[in-house]
C-alpha cells in the first residue's frame, strides 16, 4: 500500500472571521480541477445548544451545509477579546474582524488583520467607550 502525504499547507481550512456579529467561515473547498467554481458556502461556527436558543455552542469542526465539505477551522489565538470589543458596539453590522490577508475583505477593501488594540481605537473614534474591557488587550 502506498501512503501519499498531504502538505498541511495544501489541507483546506475554513477560517474563522467576524460577520455581524458572529463568527463564520467560508466553505474552504477549492475550485475544481473540472472547472468546478468554488462552493461559495458560509456558515455559523457557533450552534444553539438547545432549539430556538442563542448560538452558544462553538463548532468542533466546519460542515458545509451546501456542499457537504467538512475541515478544521483556523481560530484566531484572541477570539475572546475581539468578541468582547465588538460586542461594545451598538450596531450590529458594524461587529466585522477578518484575519490578515482574507480574501473577502481583501476583496471589498475591509480592515483585516486587526488587533484588539486596533478594535478599541474604531469603537473610541466612534465614541464607543473601552473602559470596561481595556485590560484585555
Ligand atoms: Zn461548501
């Protein structure tokens, strides 16, 4: 039997980012060799843990519910702290993170990569106040 080794880099991964509020992740699956376009799929990493509840309950894993595609998701080291300063804001969709270099806000011309740091700077510049989370960052 021949073992074929798969680089890690070449592993699809969904990564998570911040949309409204929530944390989702688009589906990883990479274009077809056939053609085939690339899912276009997003979903919620967390779940309710009881019907019609608040999503509460973080994914394990990503499950495509368009595709089928399952992967790890690449979770920021902070993903606490970047809630918490969102979640400051009054506004929904105004609670956006995109990790460095992801290709939807690279896309649109979105903020990426920002630090919670950088989160506390917008909410101030908009007179959120950070009193009550500035030992966070
Ligand atoms: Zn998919």
């Amino acid at each position: 039997m021949t073992v074929y080794e798969i680089p890690a880099e070449a592993i699809p991964v969904a990564r998570a980012y911040v949309y409204h509020g929530e944390w989702v992740a688009d589906c990883p699956r990479p274009p077809g060799s056939d053609g085939r376009p690339v899912c276009g799929g997003v979903e919620f990493l967390f779940t309710p843990s009881r019907m019609n509840g608040p999503r509460d309950r973080r994914r394990d894993f990503y499950l495509c519910s368009n595709c089928g595609m399952q992967s790890g998701i690449d979770w920021p080291g902070n993903e606490l702290p970047i809630m918490v300063v969102l979640m400051l804001r009054p506004v929904p969709d105004t609670r956006n993170w995109y990790p460095r270099d992801h290709p939807v806000a690279v896309n649109f011309g979105l903020e990426h990569g920002q630090t919670v740091v950088d989160l506390m700077e917008e909410n101030e510049i908009h007179g959120v106040d950070c009193t009550p989370v500035r030992g966070m960052a």
